[in-house]
C-alpha cells in the first residue's frame, strides 16, 4: 500500500512499466482513499527492486508511506492495471 500523492501522476502507468522490465507480475490499482495498492511476484531479488521503486515513485509522487506485506504467490503473469474498487 503506498501511501502519499500517488495518484494522478502516473503512478499506475509507471509502476507497470517498471515491472515488466523487471520481469515482475503482478497488478496495480488506485483506491478510492487516494492510495494505491500494487502487488508483485517473481525473482525475490525483483520484487524488492519494486518495492524500493515504490518508495520513491514516478517523477510527480510524494510518497509518504508504503506499507509491505507477505502474501503467498498467487501464481501471477503479466503486469496489469486493475480498476479502482468503488464503494
């Protein structure tokens, strides 16, 4: 979970450009709090370069927080992103 000005600065876009160079899957979404949520599988070594990518972000991001939990692989691929979960 990424927390910040994340939204409306190609966080999404990125963040999946970002991933499929890096041969990671997973997806990515806004969510109507204004965060955004990102899942990534593949090489561990991979995987942790997103999640450093996250704390930083595209050019126009402020993040402030990201918050990291371990899932069990879902067995994923491809990059995408998914649509906002509206209320």
């Amino acid at each position: 979970m990424v927390s910040g000005y994340v939204q409306g600065v190609y966080f999404r876009d990125t963040c999946r450009r970002m991933a499929i160079r890096r041969g990671v899957a997973g997806w990515v979404r806004n969510l109507p709090d204004g965060t955004v949520e990102a899942v990534f599988e593949g090489d561990p070594d991979s995987v942790q370069q997103m999640v450093a990518w996250a704390h930083q972000g595209p050019p126009h991001a402020v993040v402030d927080r990201v918050d990291v939990y371990e899932e069990d692989p879902e067995g994923l691929t491809g990059f995408e992103i998914r649509p906002t979960p509206w209320r």
